[in-house]
C-alpha cells in the first residue's frame, strides 16, 4: 500500500517543525487561564482580571516559543 515514513530525498527545509514542549505548555495555561475567568466573571468577581491577564501573558510565551523554533529550525 501507501509509504507512511518519510521520502529518502526529502528537503529538511520543507517539513514543518513539531511544536516545542514549553509552546505547548503556554497554550495550556492559556486556555485554563481563559476558562477560569469565564467562571470568576461569572461568578460576579473582579479575580477575573487577574486570569485574563495570565492568558495574555501566556499567549505572548507561547508565540515566542513558536517563532523562536521557526527561526531555529531555518537557520
């Protein structure tokens, strides 16, 4: 049938690289960060703010980590 392992002449420039651990990990924080400030505003408390800036904070980590690795990973 089909071959499922990677072509023998393959350009290692054209592949896309796997997404780093510490990327993966903000992106997690990030969505729990979001989902607890749902449940605090909705809760009626202000504790809210402080989680919608964790998720802010993590995104921006999760981006670098992101681009950090594209760069890596052409040069």
């Amino acid at each position: 049938m089909g071959d499922t392992g990677r072509a023998r002449n393959a350009v290692s420039g054209q592949e896309p690289t796997p997404m780093p651990r510490l990327a993966l990990y903000a992106l997690v924080v990030c969505a729990l960060a979001v989902a607890a400030a749902v449940v605090s505003f909705v809760e009626g408390s202000f504790l809210g703010v402080v989680w919608v800036l964790l998720a802010g904070l993590s995104s921006n980590m999760a981006w670098y980590y992101i681009r950090r690795a594209k760069v890596r990973a052409q040069g």
